[in-house]
C-alpha cells in the first residue's frame, strides 16, 4: 500500500494532546500516512523559531497537504493569526465547514445538515488597519472581482460534487454596495452563466442568521465572504454541539489543510480531557481529499471506517466532558478504535 507523506502541525494548548490521539486512531486503522512533523504558533516560538517559520510553509508546499491542531492567537496584541497567515501565504482561498447533526449528540435541531463556504484571503481580514490620528484607526475591507469569483465557481463546483442543490450567499450589499456588492454580482454571474441547474439565492446577513437559527434545514451551502464565514460558520457549530464536533479544512490551487477550528483552550491544556473528535473528522476530510486527489481507494476506505467508528462510539454515549460525558481525551479515542472492526 502506497503511503502519503503528510505534514503534521501539532498546534498549542491542547493541539498536542489531540493531535496524539487522532494520529492514534488513523494509525490502529493503518491510514496509508506517513507523518512529517512540523510546527507553527507558540510552540514555534517557544522552539525559538518564528511564529510560522518557513520551513514549515515548505513542507506545505511540497507535500500539498497538512492536518493542523489549533494554534493560539492573541487577542488585540501580539502577533497575527497563524491561519490567515497560513491561508494568506499558500493562498487557501476556499475555507469548508461541514455542519451536520451527529447522534448521540443532543441539541435544539435534529436536521441540520449543511455546508459553509467561506471565502479566505481577503475582506476585513486582510488586515490593512491603519491609525489615521491618536484614537482613530481605520480597518480596510478588501474585495476583488478575480477572488469574488474565483470562491464562487469553486463553491459551484464543489455543490455538484457533492450533489447539492442550493447555495445561499449571505450578505450586506445593503449598506456595504461595493464591496458586498462585487461578492453578489460574481456569485449571481457565476450561477447563470455557468451552473443553473442549482438553485441560488442571496439573503441579507442579519435576516439570514435569524432564519439559520429558527429553521437551519431550510439552508444547503451558504457561501459567504471572509469574515462573514468566519461568524456564521461557529454559529452553525452551535446548532450542532459546538466547534468540538465539527471539521475544517482549507483549498488551494496547490495544497490544503485540514484543521480543528476550535481555539487552543490553553485553560485545559495539559489536563487530558480536550475534545479530539473535531481534529479527527478533519483528518477523515483529509482521507477523502487524498482519496480523490490522488486516485487512492485505501484513503476512502480508512476513512468510512473511522467515520462508522466515531459514529457508533457517540451514539454508544461515549463522550467528553464538552459533550457532557465523563471521558477524557484517550478514553474517546480508546472508544473509537475498539469500534474500528
């Protein structure tokens, strides 16, 4: 069995320690990955290296693939994200957040399945912020007519992929007419001209989260500007659990990453209780890419198994603490793998 060199970023906070049971669990199902490890965030400066040294956008780059634990960001000080850097320098320009009801998980809706499409290079997290005079700064929201479309013929794409049959975007075209705008017309176009066989349709942001939170099955793929899909994308994870039990990942032309998207929760680090089920779907998405990329049917196969294995462990009530179950972070993963068959 051909094996896929991986680059492996365990993160901070309590990234290593669900890094180490997700790898756990991809090694007792013999995923074909073969690990090279890397890091980024504080554990890179703590190492003495830069917050995202280059070595490790080199090993991106030449393996085309990464799976990353969460890495902390400092808030209104500090350095910048390590993800928008990431994203940035490797132009990961479509951001993918499955949301799906998973049993054994109890929340408000039992239907939610749905699909944010984030685009992830420019608008306000561009980060051209300026101080215009003491006590007056200014932040710049970019948009592009080339990026605008680009994420919305990925997003068209990637709906017919999957066989879905609508995509809404949300915006604020409304008060934001150029910037949201462009997002709009670029999507609209792209629809007409190149996929009108799905359905489309455009809802204000502030409507469209009131709608999302009273009836979610009415949504399929929301496709939505950078920061936009940065906001809605957590608030569909609440519809379902949290950002514990959803996945990530990250496309370029020329790599992707696969990630936890919740934070590096610095105040459970180190006391073995974290969540690993969000960094193990990613992983799963990351078999899948692998699996259509590369032409691998062992990826698509090791991944089934240890879908159907997390699956069967959460609707058995194996659950951490998050999920309000009494299981720590190798207990989960011990759950999973004896369910691996």
């Amino acid at each position: 069995m051909a094996t896929h060199e991986t680059v492996l970023i365990p993160g901070d906070g309590i990234g290593p320690e669900v890094t180490a049971a997700v790898t756990r669990i991809l090694a007792s199902a013999d995923a074909p990955l073969n690990w090279v490890e890397h890091q980024a965030g504080l554990a890179a400066l703590e190492s003495g290296d830069e917050v995202l040294p280059e070595t490790t956008l080199e090993a991106i780059e030449h393996h085309g693939v990464a799976l990353k634990g969460p890495c902390t960001t400092p808030v209104g000080k500090g350095f910048t994200s390590v993800n928008v850097q990431l994203r940035k320098r490797l132009n990961l320009y479509a951001a993918v957040r499955p949301v799906r009801n998973l049993e054994g998980v109890e929340t408000r809706f039992d239907d939610v399945d749905l699909i944010v499409i984030r685009e992830n290079t420019e608008g306000l997290y561009s980060g051209v912020e300026n101080e215009v005079t003491p006590g007056v700064v200014t932040s710049m929201k970019v948009a592009t007519e080339e990026a605008c479309t680009r994420i919305a013929r990925w997003a068209f794409r990637f709906a017919t992929k999957r066989q879905r049959k609508k995509i809404t975007v949300f915006h604020k075209a409304n008060i934001m007419k150029m910037t949201d705008g462009l997002f709009i017309r670029c999507a609209q176009a792209i629809h007409e001209e190149e996929y009108p066989n799905i359905e489309y349709e455009q809802h204000i942001i502030d409507a469209g989260c009131m709608r999302l939170v009273q009836d979610p099955s009415r949504y399929d793929v929301l496709l939505l500007e950078n920061l936009y899909g940065d906001v809605v994308s957590d608030l569909c994870a609440g519809l379902v659990g949290g950002l514990g039990v959803v996945p990530g990942s990250n496309f370029g032309e020329e790599a992707a990453i696969f990630e936890a998207v919740h934070g590096s929760a610095p105040d459970i680090a180190g006391k073995g209780v974290a969540n690993p089920l969000a960094l193990l779907m990613s992983a799963v998405m990351m078999l899948n890419h692998l699996a259509d990329t590369r032409k691998d049917d062992a990826c698509r196969a090791v991944a089934k198994k240890i879908k159907a294995a997390y699956n069967t462990a959460l609707r058995d009530g194996a659950k951490t603490r998050d999920l309000k179950g009494e299981l720590n972070t190798e207990q989960f993963a011990d759950t999973v793998i004896e369910r691996l068959g």
